[in-house]
C-alpha cells in the first residue's frame, strides 16, 4: 500500500494562533522522545557535505538511497511529536488554512516520501534549525512570524550554484527514498517562504504540519 508525505504551510488568524498557543501550553502533556536529536544531529554534520544517494542502475537520473539516508530519514521521523494532543492540534489548526493554494498557502505532496525532509536533506542541519518549528510542524502568531522571517529568507533565498545543488539533493530524496522524480523542487524552496511574507504583509500567523495519508 502507497502512502503519502504531505507539507503543509498556511497563513492562519493570528487571534487563532494566540488562543491555541494558549489553550496548548495549558493542556499539554510530556511526549515521549524517540530520538537522541544532539547525536543525531552531530553525526549528521559530519556528513552533511557527502551525498547519502547513489545514481539508479534501473532508472537513468534518478537515485538510489544509501544507508546513511535512511537513517536521517529515521531521525526525522523518530523527532517528530505524534501524540494524540499534537495531532488534535493539528487538525484543528488545518481547518484554518486558506481553502485554496496561492500567497497564503503551500502544499507539497510527495508518494513514499515527506517533502520536508527533502528540503531539510538538501539545505543540511545548521540551515534547517534555521527554519520555524521542528522537523516542518510549527505554529507562529503573527509577530513571532515578523521576528522569524529573516532567518528564513536567509535559508531559502538561494541562487545560482546553492539552488542548484539544493535542487539535485531534493530531486535524490524523492526518487531515492520517494517514487516523485516530476516533484517541483523550485516551489519547495519558494513556497513557504511566499506564505510567511504573506502573512507579515497581512498581520496572519502561520502554520506548518507534516501529514501522511
């Protein structure tokens, strides 16, 4: 059976956001960690400058995964909060999303494969903690969005031969690890951040979330 890694970042009510940020901290529980994240993280600098993905023998351009991807793509996986109360927050957070893909909303579909990773595999570990949140689930009132926007243009405002490289490392995630070799790298790097400017433009909050189906 197929699944689907899906990445949503939408521009939401800020007056919303404040009222679940709220109602989050005082209804929380302690979620159990499933990941060393400073281990990981360490050995993943290590081999951050190195390809994780050799060329496919059966299908010309694209890439085959090796060890070493698999095991960042557990970490990613290991790292993200599945409990119950996350979930539920989740879902009541994708009722607020724009109904429709354009300025305030981003959506990036991949079978077999999450595109946030991708994207965290392409701009590697210390650019990644640059972006909001963990591992793509974030949830951001309208000024914490005006103080975190800076540090995401300088993560995904990329030209020349870093977008090029950026782009060649998501394309190896979503064939490597993904069955996605038509995936749009170019609107994984431009979309969220088209919606977070959005939101500061408009006085909105933002979300993200990782979902499968």
């Amino acid at each position: 059976m197929s699944v689907t890694g899906v990445w949503i970042v939408g521009a939401v009510p800020d007056q919303e956001v404040r009222n679940l940020q709220s109602a989050s901290v005082q209804n929380s529980s302690p979620t159990s960690v499933r990941c060393d994240e400073p281990r990981e993280l360490a050995w993943w600098r290590s081999k951050a400058q190195a390809s994780m993905f050799t060329p496919s023998t059966s299908s010309p351009g694209d890439w085959s995964a090796d060890e070493d991807a698999l095991r960042l793509s557990a970490f990613f996986d290991a790292c993200r909060d599945d409990s119950d109360h996350a979930e539920k927050l989740r879902d009541t957070v994708m009722d607020l999303f724009p109904h429709d893909i354009g300025e305030g909303l981003f959506v990036a579909t991949a079978r077999k494969a999450d595109p946030f990773s991708a994207l965290a595999y392409a701009l590697g570990p210390d650019a990644m903690r640059r972006l909001p949140g963990r591992f793509g689930d974030f949830l951001l009132d309208a000024e914490q969005v005006r103080a975190q926007l800076s540090a995401v243009e300088e993560t995904l405002v990329l030209t020349g031969t870093p977008r090029r490289d950026a782009i060649g490392r998501i394309h190896a995630w979503m064939t490597g690890l993904g069955d996605d070799p038509a995936h749009d790298a170019d609107e994984l790097l431009d979309g969220p951040l088209r919606v977070l400017r959005h939101a500061v433009r408009t006085g909105h909050g933002a979300a993200g979330q990782v979902r499968w189906y």
